[in-house]
C-alpha cells in the first residue's frame, strides 16, 4: 500500500477526487451541526450558555491532536522508507496542526475565564497543549532553517517523531495531575457521561471539523506537490543557464 | 433574538470563540487555495518556459 500511494501523481488522481467529496460532507455537517450547537442543544445545568464554547473548543482540541499523530506517522513512514508523499503530508499537516492547537488554546482560555475565573493556569492539560502548539512551530522552523531540503524533511521527522510522546501526556494528563480540566467525558472505557443532547451536536461538529481537515490537507498536499515540481523544473532550467 | 445573542451574559465569550474559529478555519481556507493557484500559475510558466527553449 505505502508504494502505491508514494507515486505523486497516483496520490494527485486520488486526492482530485477525493476533495470534493470531502469539502461537501464537511458543508453539510456544518450545516446541520451549527444551528444545533448554537440554538437547538440545551444549556448546561452549571455552565448555562458558555458550554456551547465546547462545540468549537473540543473539536479544535482533538484535530491538533489527531493531525500530530498524522504528522508523526507520516514523518516515520518518511524517515524509514523515504517515502516522498509521506513527507509532502508531514508538511502540509503541520500548519493545519498549529491552526487547531491555537484554537484549542484560545477557546478553552475564552471557555475558563467566566467558568474558572482565570485566562491561563499552568494545568497539566493545558500546558501540554500549549506544548504540543510548540512543537508544530518547532517542525515549522526547522523545517524553514535548513536549506538542504532532505536534511531539513530528516531533522523535522526525528522532532515531529519525538513530540508524539507529547499525545499521552495530553490524553492522561487530567487522570495523573490534579486539574481544573474537567476528566475525560466522551472517549471513555464505561462509556460517555455525557448527556446525549449535547454529545450528538458534539460529534457532528467534530466530524465536520475532521472533514475540514481532511479537505485542507488534501488541497495543501497537492500544492505541495506542484512546488515541488516547479523546484525541480526551475533547477533544470538554471542547469541550462536560463536565468529566473 | 438579543436574548439569544446575550447567551444568558456568556455572549462575549461564545462569539468570540465562535468568530475566532470562523476567521482561522475561513483564512486557511482562503490561504490554501491561493497558494495552490500561486504554485500551478507558478508551474505553467516553467512549463512554457522549457517547452520554448
């Protein structure tokens, strides 16, 4: 499978085809799942109307999450079998990835101002977070630092490899450290705790998101592949002494 | 409507968070596109380029 899909312009034909299909459930779980986060889902019985901060806050929290596990996947699937579509992945992730982390972090501090009474606190969650937003700018500089493009795709794949021990400590960190971040309430063993009226927009908005992501990354990896190409035509035409 | 809108003393807070969202998802949205424009305008022209010489 990893050989069919390192074929650029296999993954081109592919991913053509795939984008529309995936902008359009994106649109259409917006669509649905909007007005319900906004109007139809009840208020919170403690959080009254601040709670619908959730439907964009958690969202946002599990895509910075689940793109950095996309980023470290791509980068060892990169780093071991030098597959090139892999690492045109790792880089177009990667600023989808700080986007979610910045939102995740400024809607949860929006969220804990009139629920905890505080902007930021230096909690387990969230400076783990705060880390994991660190890491994306961290691969996006090295990246950027390095001007042999090989040497910079090995660097950012050992650091991007390395920040994945970062994704437990998020997930667990409200189960090992006293928090003021609430314990996990939908991905749990027994099952989610909370009430379906507010977990159904939740999914719906999360799956929108996950769409969304999956829309840009797809859009963001063929731009990268064109760049590519015209690198390489550019170095073909400067081997003949065209001047750009 | 403002009654909806005041989201019970909270609406600084879930506008806010709702507008952010809605600026940063809308602003890669728009960035992706044109870069991606950019990058194949950008290809085209090599490509006649090379194909003129």
């Amino acid at each position: 499978m990893w050989s069919y899909f390192a074929n650029p312009d296999r993954f081109d034909h592919l991913a053509r085809r795939a984008l529309p299909i995936c902008a359009g459930v994106s649109f259409l779980l917006f669509a649905i799942g909007l007005p319900w986060a906004l109007i139809f889902s009840p208020p919170d019985y403690q959080q009254s109307e601040s709670v619908r901060i959730m439907y964009v806050h958690v969202p946002a929290a599990w895509l910075a999450m689940f793109a950095y596990a996309g980023l470290g996947a791509s980068s060892f699937v990169y780093f071991v079998w030098r597959h090139n579509v892999a690492d045109v992945a790792a880089q177009a992730i990667a600023p989808l990835g700080a986007a979610f982390a910045f939102l995740c972090l400024v809607t949860g501090s929006l969220w804990g101002k009139p629920m905890w009474g505080a902007w930021w606190v230096w909690d387990a969650r969230l400076t783990s977070m705060l880390v994991l937003f660190l890491l994306y700018l961290g691969y996006m500089a090295l990246r950027g630092a390095i001007e042999d493009e090989k040497l910079a795709a090995r660097s950012a794949a050992i650091l991007a490899m390395a920040g994945l021990v970062n994704l437990p400590i998020i997930k667990f960190s409200v189960d090992w450290w006293n928090s003021l971040h609430q314990a996990a309430s939908v991905f749990r063993f027994d099952g989610p705790t909370i009430d379906a009226s507010q977990l159904w927009p939740l999914l719906i908005m999360a799956l929108a998101f996950t769409f969304l992501y999956l829309t840009l990354t797809l859009m963001r990896m063929r731009t990268v592949i064109v760049e590519k190409r015209a690198a390489s035509l550019e170095r073909r035409l400067e081997a003949q002494g065209v001047n750009l | 409507m403002s009654t909806w809108l005041a989201m019970d003393g909270y609406g600084v807070f879930v506008w806010a968070s709702y507008g952010l969202t809605a600026g940063v998802t809308g602003a890669l949205i728009l960035l992706s596109m044109l870069r991606h424009a950019k990058a194949k305008a950008h290809l085209a022209d090599l490509q006649a380029e090379i194909e003129g010489l």
